[in-house]
C-alpha cells in the first residue's frame, strides 16, 4: 500500500481526493495549515472512512517544517500537491501574496521530493492557464494565452516550474492536471466547498438558495456568448478526485509515455452561468434571486474542455451531470445549515 502525501487536505478538493485515495487502498498523509482549509473536512474524511487521517498543520512556505515531514516519513513514494491561495479576485488586489505562497510552496515540496527521493508528482493546475482561448474547446496542446489574474499565472508558472524540474531530474515524473470549474460534494454530505464568503458560482447559489444572501449577482450579461453570461465547464469533485488517484496508480506503475504529462479534466461540455441557475432551480425547487450586474475583473469569457487524452491514457471519464452536481451541492449546503443551526442551539 503505497502512501501518498497530500498537501492541500483539508481543502475542497484535497478532501475529496484523500477520500478516493483511502478508498483505492493507498495510505495518506496531508498537510495543510488551515489558513484556506477547514478542519472540519478533516472530521468529514473520519466521518466517511471509519478512521482519520493524520495531517501536519505547517506552512509549506517555511522549508525546515516541510522537510521534517518527509523525514518522518522517508517512505513517502508520490505527492499531490494542492496547497495553493485560488481566489482570483484576491489574487489581483495582492499579487504578491499569491507568488510568495503559491510559488514558494510549490519550490520546497519540490525540493523536498528531490532530495528525499520521491519521484511521483502530481500538480493541481487549473483551466484558467489558457486566459481567453482562441479556440474551443481547449486541447492540452492549446497555447497559453496571458493569464487573467496573477492567481492564474501562478498556475502557469507552476506548470513551467515543474517541467524544468522534471528535465532536469531525469527519474522524476510529473503529472499536471488543468481542471476546470469543480462544483458538488461527496455523496455523504460530510465533505464539500467549505467557505463562509465564496466566490466561486455554485456555493454562492446555495448560500442564496439557503438564505444566508438575500440576493446574488451575475458578473456579465453582454458577452459574445448564447445568453451573455460566462461560460464554463463544470465537474463534480469526486470526478476530479478520480483522476487524480488514476494519475498517481498510472505515474507508480510507470504507464504514462512521458515524465511529464498534461490532462484536461472536464466534461467537455460548455455551461453559462444563467443555465446553471435555471439548472440548480429545477433540481432543488428553489427560485434563486439574482441580479444582472457589471463584468468582473479577471474572469474569462468562455473555457471548457477537449478531455480525449484523459479518458484514453488515464482511463477517466466524468461519472456526474449537472443535475446531480447542483444535487450534492444542494445537499451539502443543507448539512452545513443544520450543524450551524445546532450549535447555535
């Protein structure tokens, strides 16, 4: 039973893909410091399992706390790293934030891979590496076009600095996964997008939904697309937190072509934001108000996926529709309201 090392695991996506690990036969390890995950997705993973999983609560920025992980555990044999700031707004009003933590991190746990001989890296990339493609849907071929927010150059960045580190590692491998717009929660309940303030689309509609926003905007009405809003590609997590327990499996038993690999994860299908309303609307009863409002600094217009490499060399295909992602996440936004409620009580 290999084990794996997640940082990033007490994140939205980090905890789901613990659990798929976990559920695959692999023994995991996170770390993550709270500072934009929440312990109580760590309790949810217990919750799911049966058992906890240990996670070391240090900065990856700070290089000596990160190496005594891997000290303690010297049979670490690959790494997903997560661990990353994501909010593009953010990212824009303190770019400098974002390259520190982003980049910083990114540069130890690869140092530490180097020098403690791990040689399975898998990095959690994003969609927005490509900015306002040319061309849709995007292939993992697409050029770069300028990033949007610094948020999304560091994911570009991210990517460069891993394909030096494997060229100049022969041994090491790498796999970096471009997801696009996860939304959903593990069929539990017990996991999901954990964030009082999101700013991602799908938390904001449930929060709406819910009653915890009287109303909710939607960024842009005139762009050159079929209603005038964005468009994105929308996938639950538990098929993103597949793919990447498929991509470790593949990297282990050396069945990737190349020690640097590039997936698309998404379905390949693109969704504006007001279909996504209409679609949440009739999955959960509920009538949602929005208003229309101004365009949003950094956001892309219109992005979703060509994900044929994925499904061919990695064998992943997305398990989930809309109707059942704005289910989960319906669902998870209701647990969250009835822990909240009883312990206010």
């Amino acid at each position: 039973m290999a084990k794996i090392l997640v940082t990033g695991g007490s994140g939205y996506i980090g905890s789901s893909t613990i659990v798929d690990l976990v559920q695959n036969g692999y023994e995991v390890i996170s770390i993550d410091n709270f500072s934009r995950g929440h312990e109580a997705l760590l309790q949810g993973i217990a919750g799911i399992l049966g058992k906890p999983v240990k996670n070391y609560a240090i900065d990856l920025c700070n290089m000596e706390d990160t190496r005594a992980v891997f000290e303690e555990h010297p049979d670490i044999e690959g790494i997903i790293h997560f661990a990353a700031y994501k909010s593009v707004p953010e990212s824009v009003e303190n770019p400098i934030m974002y390259f520190r933590n982003n980049l910083d991190a990114l540069l130890n746990i690869l140092q530490c891979a180097k020098e403690y001989d791990v040689k399975n890296f898998v990095f959690s990339s994003s969609c927005s590496v490509y900015g306002n493609a040319q061309t849709l849907p995007v292939t993992e071929q697409t050029a770069f076009m300028p990033a949007e927010s610094p948020y999304a150059r560091t994911k570009q960045m991210g990517e460069n600095i891993c394909q030096d580190f494997i060229r100049a590692n022969p041994g090491f491998k790498a796999i970096l996964l471009r997801y696009f717009n996860p939304v959903g929660a593990h069929a539990s309940s017990l996991i999901g997008e954990y964030n009082k303030r999101p700013e991602n689309l799908v938390p904001i509609i449930t929060q709406t939904a819910i009653g915890k926003r009287e109303s909710m905007t939607v960024f842009g009405s005139d762009y050159a697309t079929r209603d005038g809003s964005c468009v994105r590609d929308y996938i639950h997590v538990s098929d993103i937190a597949h793919a990447h327990t498929l991509a470790v499996t593949k990297s282990l038993d050396n069945q990737l072509p190349d020690d640097c690999e590039i997936f698309n994860l998404g379905t390949g299908n693109g969704v504006t934001v007001l279909e996504l309303i209409k679609a949440f609307e009739q999955e959960s009863g509920v009538k949602l108000n929005y208003k229309l409002g101004d365009r949003r600094p950094g956001d892309v217009i219109a992005i979703y996926a060509n994900n044929e490499k994925a499904r061919q060399l990695l064998g992943w295909a997305p398990q989930y529709g809309v109707s059942e992602m704005m289910a989960t996440a319906w669902k998870w936004e209701q647990h969250l309201d009835k822990c909240e409620k009883a312990h206010l009580n």
